[in-house]
C-alpha cells in the first residue's frame, strides 16, 4: 500500500450496524460459502438500484476476495474486498475501496463484517456491519475540494447508514434461501 493509501485508523468516516431475523437451522447457513458465491443477479437484488455488480478472486497471497460495485449515495464505489475471516457464521471482509465522486477519484479503507447469532428459538439474528475510514489521499482529496472530514463524514454516514439499512434485510433473506436449499440438498 502506498504511502497516500495509509489507513486513519483513529478517524471514522461511517459505521452502521443493521440486524435481521432469518428462519433457518444454524448449521444450515455459511456465510462464507454465500459470499463468496453470490451469483451476481442476486447481489443486484440484495440492494436495487445501488448494487451494480459482484465477483470472486484471491489476493496476492492467495485469500479469498470480493469485488463489489455498488453505488453509495453520489458516489460509485469499487470494494477488493480481502477476507480477513471467512467462516460459516462470521465473515470479516477489509477493502481499500475505490470512490468516483462528483469531485474525482479517492480511495478509503471499508470494513464489512457479517454475522449470525443463534437466538435459541430456532431464529437466527444477522448482523450487517460496515465502517469506513479515509485514507491519506481521501483527507487531501477532501481538503483539495474544500470538504472538511466533518462534511465527508456525514455525507458519507447519511448514504451508507441509508444503503446498509436496505440490503440488511435483503441480504438475510438471501442467506436464508441459501441455508434452506444447502439444509434440503439442493
């Protein structure tokens, strides 16, 4: 990573957290499994219009990776998304994203965790997690455009707090349809 792509890891840019029910066996659901064969179209569904497009690749040193394309707010975002855990009930997923806003390109670090929890009443609990934090580059292309990391912050929580609250639920139910066909062997 270049200098200019260094993390701020003390600044936030966004964080939401959304939770949705999903009605299937525990040992049915690997998110893991679903990630990292989500069938394009599907994705697209999971999130209409923002969703444009999802792939599968590995990183340089072989981990799995997610590429999304998607748009948030005003602005287009390409994730390389590296999974950090890839598990069946918790995936960790960290992206140096690519964002062409109305100003230009800028890149900032997203972190996408996915979980389920079992609610004991045969009801599972998912957890839809995304925070983002800018770069060097974000803060200077910021500054260079006259936005302050006040103004950048809240664009940028009001349009991902507003994206994660409408793919959550889509997101759970496909999880759920995936843990329903794999349960029944299909």
């Amino acid at each position: 990573m270049s200098s200019s792509n260094r993390v701020l890891k003390d600044k936030i840019l966004s964080s939401s957290t959304e939770t949705a029910l999903i009605h299937a066996p525990l040992a049915a659901v690997d998110i893991g499994d679903w990630l990292l064969n989500l069938p394009d179209k599907e994705y697209q569904r999971c999130a209409p219009p923002d969703h444009k497009a999802v792939g599968y690749t590995t990183s340089d040193d072989g981990r799995p990776m997610s590429i999304n394309v998607e748009m948030i707010g005003t602005s287009l975002v390409i994730q390389h998304y590296v999974g950090e855990v890839v598990s069946p009930q918790h995936c960790h997923m960290v992206s140096l994203s690519d964002v062409l806003t109305p100003h230009g390109w800028t890149t900032v670090e997203v972190t996408w965790d996915l979980s389920v929890e079992d609610n004991g009443d045969g009801t599972l609990i998912y957890t839809n997690q995304v925070t983002s934090r800018p770069t060097v580059e974000n803060m200077a292309f910021n500054e260079e455009n006259g936005i302050t990391f006040e103004q950048a912050a809240a664009a940028r929580q009001a349009a991902s707090g507003d994206h994660c609250r409408r793919e959550t639920p889509r997101f759970a139910a496909s999880i759920e349809r995936h843990a329903l066909a794999r349960s029944s062997g299909k």
